[in-house]
C-alpha cells in the first residue's frame, strides 16, 4: 500500500477559472495541534472535544468602527426615528411652541372646563390601581379592607401620568404658591400648568415645593346604583349632572405626598424610568 503524499499548505494556489477548491485532510490542523500540544492533561482528545470542537475561537480582536462610521450610522438612526415621529404626527417642543399649542385663552381657562378631563384621570387610575368597586354601604372596615398595598401604589404612581389630576402646594420655598390647588392641563419636567378654582393659569415650578393630590379610595369606572334614576317613560338615566361636577375630594379618598425635587422628569420618561427608594429632602 502506497502512502500518501503530504500537501504543504504554504504553498502558492495555481490560478483557477471560478473554480471551487476542495481540500482533502486526513490529519486535520487543529485537533491534531490541540492533542499534541496539552501536556499538561492525561486526556488531550477529551479537551478538544468539550472545549475546542465545534465552538468559535476569536483569533484576533476584531477591528473598531472608525469614528466617522459610528457617526454615519448614529445620523442615519436619528433620520429615522425623525422619519417615524413624523409619519405618526409627533411635533416636537420647538414646533409645538412655535404653533401655540399649550396656550390658552382666557375663556379657555375655566375651571368647569377641565372637570371632564379630571373624571378621565379618575377612571385612569380606578384601573391603574384596580381600584374596588363602591359597596353599597360604606363601613370603616371595609375602607381599610379597600386600601391598597403601599409598595404596589407607590410604584404605580410615580410613573402615572398626572395630566387631570388635582394637585395642591403644601410646602415651597416661594410662599406665594402655598395653598395654590388646580387640575394639571401640562405636566412639563420641571413644572406643572393648572388651572384653578378661580379660573386662573398658574404654572407652579417642581423643584423647591412639596405637592399633595388625592387618589380615589373605590373606582370611578363603574356606574354608582344610587346615582341612576328612572325617567317617566321607564328609562334609566345616570344623574350625570352632579357627577360631572364631582372632584375626587367628594368620595373616600387617599392623599399623598409629591416632592418636586425627586419629581423633575417628564410622564413619558416617566414610564420607563426605574425609581430608587431615597430620603425625603428638606426644602
């Protein structure tokens, strides 16, 4: 039997017209150079096949981007998210500004106005919080069986968005804005827009101020028995003219604390944004 010849590998390849080359090895390269060179283990073939054998070894570091490559592609991903607010009617805080969409005219600024947008931010948080229905009669006992669990709230309502909600200045560096109540038409990062009592637009600066704003105790989103009457020709019809004056302050209710110097972040940036417990910050 004749043996066969040996290949170098390091010799030059002779031109070829498209071809495939095939190389044929009966002793391939690397588990050969992997069992001859373990000295140290009393199995080499075992190490090549748990730790070498069908697994991707990186050689060599692979080459960084160039600058102007990460540049290119960081212009391209901002183009494209630009592409995508647009196609989806975003408008951005310059063009809004600019359009005067968050200005309000004078016989816009009424209290009774918003009171529409508070009940929605009524039924927005009976399910955020999976608010109890109302019992048919209100017992102490079933209040506090109606309470919700302290860390669940708290971690729902520093990501709830508060635009209808009614907030009150407790505590400020400024005393002119202690006492200051509204419902929140704009929430910006670092101040609340609320239209008051008096039909007056104030925007009251989060930092330096501590704010307080009440949650329902029972949710809002069902239809109270006691509300409904019936009409002459047998319908019934919810007696929607009290309740579409009702507040939050006209049922049990929880109250909370806001401080504004850990509150400085927009509602969007809000929701994806991980809080960590800190100690209450004097003024």
């Amino acid at each position: 039997m004749s043996a066969r010849p040996v290949a170098d590998i390091y010799t030059d390849l002779s031109p070829t017209n498209n071809q495939r080359i095939k190389f044929n090895s009966s002793t391939p390269f690397t588990p050969t150079f992997v069992k001859a060179n373990v000295t140290r283990s009393s199995d080499p073939a075992q190490i090549y096949t748990s730790r070498v054998q069908g697994r991707q070894i990186l050689l060599d570091n692979p080459l960084r981007d160039s600058r102007t490559k990460q540049e290119r592609a960081a212009r391209k991903a901002r183009n494209s998210a630009s592409k995508a607010r647009a196609q989806a009617g975003v408008i951005g805080k310059k063009e809004a500004k600019q359009k005067g969409l968050w200005k309000l005219a004078k016989n816009e600024t009424k209290f009774k106005l918003f009171l529409s947008l508070h009940q929605l931010w009524l039924g927005y948080m009976s399910e955020l919080m999976g608010l109890t229905p109302v019992p048919a009669k209100m017992d102490p006992q079933l209040c506090e069986a109606a309470m919700p669990a302290s860390s669940v709230m708290h971690a729902k309502l520093v990501k709830a968005d508060f635009h209808g909600a009614i907030i009150s200045v407790r505590q400020s560096k400024n005393p002119c804005l202690v006492g200051l109540s509204g419902i929140v038409v704009h929430e910006t990062e670092n101040a609340f827009k609320i239209v008051t009592k008096k039909d007056q637009l104030k925007l009251i600066p989060k930092p330096h101020s501590i704010f307080t704003f009440a949650v329902p105790l029972y949710s809002t989103s069902s239809a109270d028995p006691a509300s409904i009457s019936n009409t002459p020709d047998g319908t019934s019809t919810q007696a929607s003219s009290t309740a579409a004056h009702a507040t939050v302050f006209d049922n049990p209710y929880i109250e909370f604390e806001l401080h504004g110097n850990q509150f400085c972040f927009r509602s969007a940036d809000r929701a994806n944004r991980k809080f960590k417990h800190k100690e209450s910050i004097a003024l």
